[in-house]
C-alpha cells in the first residue's frame, strides 16, 4: 500500500509522465542532499517534510502531497516554439 495514494498524486499532478518527471527528479535532488552531508557544502535543499521514509522516491511523494513540489509548465521561447511548429508541420 501505497502512501500518499497513487490517485491523489495524480489529481495534483494532472499527469502520470509529469509525476514521474516532478518525483524523479525531486528525488535525485535528495539522493544528492544525503550524499554531500559530510561535505558541509549545504548547495542543496533538503527534505521539506519531516519522513518516517528512507527512500529518496517515498520522500519526494510525500513532498508533491504536502504541496511542497509543485510542477510548473515551462515557458518555450519563441524560436523553440516556431522550431516546434516547424517540426509538426514537417512530420504531417
């Protein structure tokens, strides 16, 4: 079982492959924070919810249901979309 539930992260997310993307990556930031801890360089953010959770996965799910992650849709300049565009019109 799951937790947070799989469907309540989905309704927050509106995607399952931008889930996946947000919690990924979120995760590797953690994976990152732990593993320069000894370091003391502190460039990293660490968890922002207070986990029972050892896996870095588990952690930035429960950060996305705390609301802590957000995901955002990335502007594309407008010579990316025209190359976008570009692209489509090609592949039609």
């Amino acid at each position: 079982m799951m937790n947070p539930p799989i469907e309540h992260l989905l309704a927050l997310t509106r995607s399952k492959f931008r889930l996946v993307t947000v919690a990924s990556k979120r995760a590797r930031e953690i994976n990152a924070y732990f593993g320069q801890l000894g370091d003391g360089l502190g460039a990293l953010v660490p968890p922002q919810v207070t986990s029972l959770a050892r896996k870095p996965l588990s952690i930035a799910f429960e950060e996305i249901d705390a609301g802590k992650i957000v995901a955002i849709d990335r502007e594309l300049p407008e010579d990316e979309e025209t190359a976008a565009d570009d692209t489509d019109d090609a592949a039609n």
